[in-house]
C-alpha cells in the first residue's frame, strides 16, 4: 500500500484503526507459524468513487474508505468477503491498495430476486496461503434430506488453500435475511448445517479440515436461528460465540457472522485466540455511525488464528512423550 498517496484525513484514520487492531489482539503474522483466518461482510461491495474526497452523488465508497478496508484485510491472510456486487470496483480496488502479492477467488453472480445480484469472494495474501485446487459452488440437489427449500438463495462458495503443512477448504456463505419473520431463516440454515456435516463425513473429500464462515444472519445464540447452524454439530470457539458482530446504528448490536467447524474433525489447531475489529468510532469520526457504514461497513471483520507449525506434535510422537502433561518436553535431558 502506498501511504504517500492518502489524503492528511486517511492517514489519520489509518493511525487510529491500526491502535483498534492492536486492542483486538489480533497477532503478527509469522512465517510457518500461525494462520488468520477472517471473515467480512461488506456492505453493498460493488462501485466506489475513485477519490479521497467526498461524493456529492452516489456512491459513498471513496478512496478513504477503501483505504480503511485495506488496512484491517491486510492484517490477515485469508479473508472471505460477503455482499460482493456485480460491479466488481470495489475488489479490485482493494486488490490495488493491497498490492501484487495478494490475490482472489470470487462466484459470480447470484441471479433472481433472492440473489441480490451478489457475489462471495476470498482475497488472500500469497505470500502465506495458496489455492490448491477446489473452487465450486454448493447446490442442492431435488431430493435433498428433509430440507425445507428448494435451493439457497445465494449458494455458499468453498475455496480449498494450503499454508506450509496444512491444507484445508473454506465454505463462505449469506444467509437470506429474509422479510421481517426471523424465522423465515431456519429452513437456509439447516440445510446448510445438513450439507456441511455429511461433507465433513466423507471418506473422500478434498481436504480433511472443513471451516464455515460468513454472514448466517443470527440475532443471537440462544434463538432458533442458532439452533439450526449448530444442528449438526458446527461449533463456535467460545471467544467469539457472544461478540457481536455487527454496528448498533440504531438497532440492537446482532451476532450475524460466524466462523465455526465440526468438533473432532479439524486437524489443524486453532490457537484459542479469535474476536472482532471494532472500527466504530475510529474512521470518519465527522460522520454518524449510520453514514460511515455505507462508506466501510455496517459489519466488523471476525477473525480466528489456527497454528501451522507441526513441530511439537512430530516431536513429541517421534519421542512417545505424552502430550498432555504441562511440559512434554521435561524428561529430555540437557
């Protein structure tokens, strides 16, 4: 990213949501060590204007706001990215702003009504993760278990990537929101959580490790929305199973992004470290809540950290040393 280029009120901004990264305890990225895992719903990521200054007309979306994006992503290696529109300004804008060494995977458009006309995209930082392989869209065949759809109404999107030893598929998601009746959701997301489980099951899938993330719409963990996602047995790490994930603009704050996978499944360790950026506050202070939304988003990015250094695990097998004591390690002599 080329700092020397922003505006005196962007890298104001930057400053500030660079001290909410640090309050987050969002950790370094190190090389062969650790995995930061995001996902991030933009809201209505489609055109932007392409200037610093303000947008009389529309869209709001300016050069400042996509400098801010930029910023939070940069401090991940793999984020996915709901709400992605036709128009596909705002991605590549962002790719611009985060350089060469960062790339995409993206759906293409949801069609109908109840698509939105969106997209589901992943954007990666290269340097540390790698697509290796699988890309597909996930659809419902007629006679699918006991679901009660037909279809998803915007079908989730899995991208398979290896970073060092690990490799591992990531399935991204928007849940219809639906019109006014919450539970309007409950069918989407059983299906999903139906699809997900007999993936995770398979001999022969592509990659053992499965990690759900994305927009699934719950107001909050004890509602029937909930309920349905952890059906079949996804489960959120506790860090991040009462943050909300949301802007309060008005409204009470939502818990609607998850990241979650199926116990007992998952190889690859997660780190126990997780949580949101809360940007609230931090970028366009000049402006309200409501307003800065439209500019950066109405969601806050969640994140999880997973370890990719399996030295301990190797050495602690080939040397028949048990795991679980407080330090495996204590009985090799100096």
């Amino acid at each position: 990213m080329d700092y020397s280029r922003y505006s005196r009120e962007t890298a104001a901004d930057i400053v500030r949501v660079r001290r909410r990264i640090r309050a987050a305890g969002v950790p370094p990225k190190v090389v062969d060590k650790n995995l930061l895992i995001a996902t991030w719903n933009i809201r209505m990521f489609g055109d932007v204007y392409p200037h610093f200054t303000e947008n009389p007309g529309s869209p709001k979306r300016n050069l400042r706001a996509m400098a801010i994006i930029a910023e939070i992503i940069s401090h991940f290696d793999i984020v996915a990215i709901q709400e992605v529109r036709r128009d596909l300004t705002g991605i590549r804008t962002l790719l611009e702003f985060l350089g060469s060494h960062w790339g995409v995977i993206i759906s293409d458009v949801n069609e109908g009504t109840l698509g939105n006309a969106e997209r589901l995209a992943f954007v990666f930082d290269r340097r540390r993760v790698e697509p290796s392989g699988l890309a597909g869209e996930l659809v419902l065949p007629p006679d699918w278990g006991q679901a009660a759809i037909e279809q998803f109404a915007r079908t989730p999107y899995a991208v398979s990537f290896r970073a060092g030893q690990e490799a591992f598929i990531l399935t991204t998601v928007h849940i219809r929101y639906g019109h006014g009746d919450p539970n309007e959701r409950v069918p989407e997301l059983e299906a999903f959580a139906e699809w997900m489980a007999n993936w995770s099951e398979r001999d022969k899938r592509y990659h053992q490790d499965i990690i759900v993330l994305g927009d699934f719409n719950i107001d909050r963990r004890d509602d029937p929305r909930f309920e349905a996602f952890a059906s079949r047995g996804l489960n959120v790490p506790p860090q991040i199973r009462n943050v909300s994930t949301n802007l309060a603009t008005g409204r009470k704050a939502k818990h609607y992004d998850q990241i979650a996978w199926f116990m007992g499944r998952l190889r690859m360790e997660y780190t126990g470290r997780a949580g949101t950026v809360n940007f609230a506050h931090a970028v366009f202070k000049e402006l309200s809540l409501r307003s800065m939304s439209y500019r950066v988003s109405d969601h806050l990015p969640l994140w999880a950290e997973f370890s990719v250094d399996r030295s301990r695990h190797e050495l602690i097998h080939v040397l028949g040393l048990d795991e679980w004591t407080p330090d495996p390690f204590a009985l090799i002599p100096d």
